[in-house]
C-alpha cells in the first residue's frame, strides 16, 4: 500500500532538521540569524526554499522537498505533504545552545513532553488504466509519562488503547486514509483513548 512505504519514512522529514523550548530570555530566536538546521543552513524567518516555516512550525511542498530532494525520494517526487507540529515536538528557538532548534527541551526525551505532529499526504498513480487520487492524514504524539508500551502498542495507565508505536516514542492516535481505486475511504483508525492533542499536555 503507498501510503504505508511513505509513512514509514515521513518523521525524518521533521526529526532530521533539528535537536530540544522554554519562554527563558537566554534563548536564541530565528530572527537571531544564528540558528542552524542539521545540515548547516542558517534558518530566517518565513518559508525556506524547501517548504519549511521553523517559526511557524509547519512544512508545506513536496513530499521529496522535505528532504532536501534527496535521491532515494525520486519515487515520490510528484507527491505533496503538509505538516503541522507544536513546540514540545520541534521549537523555533534555542534554549540549550547548541545553535539547533530544541526537541522536547526540559526532557531527556519524547516520552511525556507533549509533543504532537500531523501528517497531511496526497497525490496520484496510474492504475488499471486510470488515474488514481489517494490522500492521508494523521495524528501523531509522544507516549505520555505513565504509557505502556507492549506489543507495539501503547497503552494508558488506565489500560486503554492508545495506539500503535512508531518511532518508539510516538504513538498514531488517528489516521484518515482515501483512495477510492484501492478501495478506502475514511476514517482508518481513531484510538480508543481521546484524539485531541490537549489530553497529552504535561
């Protein structure tokens, strides 16, 4: 299934340009002109050249433009993505001085900081004879503190579903998934547990 190769990759998209936020003045901001991405590229304010907006914390553009049109992602070159996160999940400052915007800063990792992402994917393939619309979307946290993980699944400390683990710190709460020449159309999975975002805080 398209959807499924291409999700398995799309969280570099967001993880590989970063490193962890607080509202302290000793911070370094965008409009500093200082900060970094992981490849050396100084970060301004705006849309980059590739569809990022740090400060805003959105991606938007081509599926291959989030990684800087890399070689291995000419398969899905035509494809489009759209991506939305909070601060806990990439910040638009540099609170530890690594000259990287931060990642879950004030945690020694993903799991019980809040973050959240989502995912909007869509595009075309020829199949049978016609041409095929499909799209994807989904929502995607960071296990919260007293989550269990087993199975590949993570669980509340209630027992409740949460949903299945990606990345091993994050966990799918909803996905939506249309391609009607494959035959889905809707909602592919919401959690048992809640799906919106604030229910995660710390």
């Amino acid at each position: 299934m398209k959807k499924v190769i291409i999700f398995g990759i799309v969280l570099l998209a967001v993880l590989g340009f970063a490193g962890t936020v607080a509202a302290d003045k000793t911070c370094t901001a965008i409009q500093d002109g200082t900060l970094l991405t992981s490849d050396g590229q100084v970060i301004t304010p705006g849309y980059d050249q590739w569809g990022y907006n740090y400060q805003a914390h959105l991606f938007n553009g081509g599926y291959c433009d989030a990684y800087r049109d890399a070689a291995w992602c000419q398969a899905w070159k035509n494809d489009w993505l759209s991506m939305k996160w909070n601060d806990a999940w990439l910040s638009n400052k540099d609170c530890d001085g690594d000259k990287l915007l931060d990642r879950h800063y004030g945690y020694s990792s993903y799991v019980g900081s809040g973050a959240w992402e989502t995912n909007h994917m869509w595009g075309v393939y020829e199949a049978g004879g016609q041409t095929c619309e499909w799209d994807y979307f989904t929502k995607i946290i960071a296990a919260p503190a007293d989550a269990t993980s087993e199975g590949g699944y993570w669980y509340s400390a209630e027992g409740t579903l949460i949903g299945p683990s990606i990345w091993g710190e994050f966990v799918i709460i909803q996905e939506v998934y249309n391609d009607l020449c494959g035959g889905f159309e809707g909602l592919s999975y919401n959690a048992p547990a809640p799906t919106g975002f604030g229910f995660y805080n710390p």
